[in-house]
C-alpha cells in the first residue's frame, strides 16, 4: 500500500509539473541549423557564399551555398552539384529545386552546393585549378591541395549536416548519359531513395573511390548520383526530370506536403554495364546509329567510324544486348575511347 501511495504521489507531482511548464519549454526544440558558420532559422532560407576571407586562394573555397530550414523537424537532404565544373545541368537543376522550396510549408532542411567547383562553373573547366579531378579526393585533407581542400570542406559539412546525398552530373567528354541514378547496392536505404527518385534506370555500383557518392556512403549517409545530359549543355527536359526526382524524394521523406502518388515507380535496375570502346587502330571520324533508351541486340550495329585518309569503314556493333544508357556524340575518336554505355544485366 506504501509502495502505490508513492507512486500516485510521484504522478500528480509529475502531472503538476507538465500543467505548470509549457510543452515547448521541456520538449526538444527546433532550432536553427548552423551551415558553414551561418545559422539559419526554422522557416527562412538564405543563399551566401561558403568563404569569407580575402586572399589569393581562397577564391576557389568561395561557392555559394543555398540552405532552407524548414518550419517542422524532418531529416536534412544535401544536394551537390557542380563538382566537375562543365557539368552545367546539375548546376540549373539544384538551383530550380531550391528556389521553390517555400520553408514555411517545409519539414526538415534543404542544404544545396550548386557551384562546388564553382571556377570551373565559370569556366567551363571540368576539372579544378590545379588541374586535379575534385570527384576523386573525397574526403579530401585541410592540409593538401586545393582541391583536397575543397573536398575536405564540403565533406566535413556533409557529415555535420546530410541525412541524404543527392549528387548532380552529366555524361563527360561529349558523352550522354540517359537519366539514371546510381547507387551502391550495400545500403538498402539508398536503393530505395533511388528508386523513389524516379527516372526509371538505376544503375548498381560503388562508384570510383575519392568519389562524394561513395566516400558518403561509406560514412554512412545514403546517397546517389543523377546523370543525365551531356557537359557543357543546358537539357531543359532532363533538367526538368531531375527537379521532379527531387521533389518526388522529398515527398516520399515526408519533407513536404503533396499529393502525388507516393507508389514506388517501377525500375530496370541494372546490375551490369559495358562500354563498348573503339577497337586498335580503327580512329576517325564516329557517327552513332542508336539513341539513348533504345534497346539493342548483340551484334546490332551502333555507329560507324570512318577513317578520313583512307575511307576505311568500322562498324561499331553492340557486344551483348542491352539498353543504350550513355553514348558518345558524333565527333572524332581514338582508339579505346568509351564509345557506347550498355546496360546489360537487370533485376
């Protein structure tokens, strides 16, 4: 009887206490977030550039740095783009999917890097100023390159703040590539993020190591890439797809209220590709006879390469059937270039 006594006392102190202090006051609160030492507050959103100093280098640590915090908790997307500097569609994508986030209807964060290799951007410059490939030197080093260092600062904020990745690239080289997410086949959370971006393809690899998919990944954040176009070309129906996948992911994530079907679309993912390359010797001048999405047999006939000198013609044939994902455009080619992008095996 003692023993129940104190606990009906330990109650009714408990229930005093919850009468007399506001919820707010003793519940978790919602507060700002805090992005490359800016805080934004829940509701508003704010663009700004990532460095402050002045000096000779620090112009390449400069980028802009796009963040919404929104009015409700939910979990924090990053999305990247930029990284290879002529790789122009991700840039217009992620700048397209901020700007109409309203933060007073949104749950959770938006943190968006459009520009990471934000000279390059300017430029038309793939790779960075010291002439390295940023998408092989994740997580980078504060104490190497500069492009070590700029991996090493966006990456240490993808820790601190992304619950999910979503990077932004195109096909390289004159190359295309069909939408298409790729994913690592080792999480199943970011499978299914990939498959509720929805473009229909998706593409089963860890990715290159240094890569920001992959070192994210690693660290435990879900994460995938969107290709779609080719460099140094603005694609207004791929950039529109890649702004609905995000949209669609964060309706599925619950970060924004909609009423589109949340069923999960249906995907050929691939678990093989193959690269159908220019055989020794046979270089000149390479005309595809296919187009991205189709469909094609082994041995079908995927382009022609002419020799100029000579007029040697080399037919071009598909090594196994399969979907044409990624292909080069009409241009001169050498021997071993990626000509034709398959995918060969799905589930």
């Amino acid at each position: 009887m003692f023993e129940l006594k104190r606990i009906a006392g330990g109650l009714a102190f408990l229930l005093s206490v919850l009468l007399i202090i506001p919820l707010p006051a003793i519940a978790i609160q919602w507060g700002p977030v805090k992005v490359a030492g800016r805080e934004i507050w829940p509701g508003t959103n704010l663009r700004f550039p990532y460095g402050s100093e002045t000096s000779f280098e620090s112009a390449y640590l400069d980028a802009p740095v796009f963040v919404a915090r929104g009015s409700r908790a939910g979990p924090a997307l990053c999305i990247t783009a930029g990284i290879h500097g002529d790789e122009i569609n991700g840039t217009e994508i992620a700048r397209r999917a901020f700007s109409w986030i309203d933060p007073t209807l949104l749950s959770g964060t938006v943190i968006v890097f459009p520009m990471v290799n934000a000279a390059g951007v300017r430029t038309g410059n793939r790779y960075m100023q010291d002439r390295r490939d940023l998408n092989r030197e994740f997580p980078g080093r504060s104490n190497g390159s500069v492009t070590a260092i700029v991996a090493n600062t966006l990456f240490t904020e993808i820790k601190r703040n992304c619950d999910y990745l979503v990077d932004l690239h195109t096909g390289s080289f004159s190359r295309s590539n069909h939408p298409q997410i790729r994913v690592t086949s080792k999480n199943p959370r970011a499978l299914d993020i990939a498959r509720h971006f929805g473009v229909g393809i998706i593409v089963l690899s860890n990715g290159p190591k240094g890569s920001i998919r992959r070192e994210a990944s690693d660290a435990g954040i879900p994460s995938i890439i969107y290709e779609a176009g080719e460099p140094s070309r603005f694609d207004l129906e791929q950039i529109a797809a890649g702004v609905r996948g995000i949209e669609s992911l964060m309706d599925y994530l619950g970060m924004s209220e909609s009423s589109n079907d949340l069923r999960v679309p249906e995907s050929n993912i691939y678990t093989k590709t193959s690269w159908v390359r220019v055989p020794a010797g046979a270089g000149g001048y390479f005309f595809p006879t296919v187009e991205l999405g189709q469909a094609v047999s082994k041995g079908d006939r995927l382009g022609t390469i002419i020799d100029p000198l000579t007029d040697r013609l080399t037919a071009i044939e598909a090594s196994s059937s399969g979907e044409v994902i990624g292909m080069a455009a009409a241009q001169i080619v050498l021997s071993g270039y990626a000509l034709v992008h398959l995918g060969v095996a799905h589930r």
